[in-house]
C-alpha cells in the first residue's frame, strides 16, 4: 500500500521529553511517553502503531497496535504485557526501566482522506543510567556523555533517511 507524508495532516500537540532520561530507582517506573495528535481537516484516522527499536538499529519491533479509530490498542505479543501499558489515545507506559533499555520509541499515525492515505511519525529516545548508589547520583560527565552519544546516533541515523 503507498502512503504519502503530508505533513499538515496530523499535527502533534504533545511529545514526551526528548531524549526522556530514566535513572534506574530514582524515575525508572512507571515512565510515561505521552502524545498527542490532532488531523487536519477532512483526515480519518485509520490506525497508530507504536514500535521500538534499539540505537543504531534499523529494524523496529512493534510493541502495539491501534487498528482503528474506534479501537483500542492491542499487544503485538503477550510478553509485552509485563513491561508496557498503552492507554488511548496514544501513551506508552513504561513500567520499569533498567539501565538497559535503551530504545528509541515511535508513533505512527495512518490516517487517510477521500483521495489517498498517508502518514505521519513521531519518536523519542529513552537513555537509561544505572542504580545510584551512595546517594551519588550518576557523574555528570558520563551522563552529558551518554546523551551526546545518544544525539550522534539519532543525527546519523537520520542523515540516512
């Protein structure tokens, strides 16, 4: 099927924090990945999907599915339960993040008016840092590190778009 990006068909009115910095114990549960959209005139809203991917990785996993504007989201797999939430009409929870997840996290939105269908997609990485342990939280070099780092990959990847 042959999408068009038309860019004044969906606006997005909220986006989570980008990068969203989790610290493993301090905000690591429960993190809220927000957004909001509105369709331009004459636009039907077809379905969302949101999908994960890690830094540097072109291949995405689909975490959950909208299939229609009247639905609501449905798990892509069952094992996805245990680590996400989805709320209408386009929220991800995270329920607990370790200083692992590392994810780049995105939104589409499939829409479509009386003449063709199209798209329109927004992301945000999550950068997840280790337990704080002595009351010390993570250096602020490493951290300034992991998030320059963070932006290289992003600019990189999408220089090859």
């Amino acid at each position: 099927m042959l999408y068009y990006l038309i860019s004044e068909s969906v606006t997005f009115t909220r986006e989570p924090s980008n990068p969203t910095i989790v610290i493993e114990g301090v905000n690591s549960s429960r993190v809220l990945l927000i957004w909001a959209f509105s369709l331009g005139k004459g636009k039907m809203l077809e379905s969302v999907t949101i999908e994960r991917a890690r830094p540097g990785e072109n291949s995405r996993t689909t975490i959950a599915t909208r299939p229609s504007a009247n639905d609501s989201f449905i798990f892509a797999r069952d094992t996805f339960r245990t680590d996400y939430g989805v709320r209408l009409p386009a929220t991800l929870v995270l329920k607990r993040v370790q200083r692992t997840d590392d994810y780049m996290y995105f939104l589409t939105v499939f829409y479509s008016d009386s003449l063709r269908q199209g798209q329109a997609e927004a992301t945000v990485s999550v950068v997840a840092f280790g337990k704080y342990q002595n009351r010390t939280l993570v250096p602020r070099r490493r951290m300034i590190f992991r998030v320059t780092e963070w932006k290289t990959i992003q600019n990189h990847d999408s220089s090859l778009m």
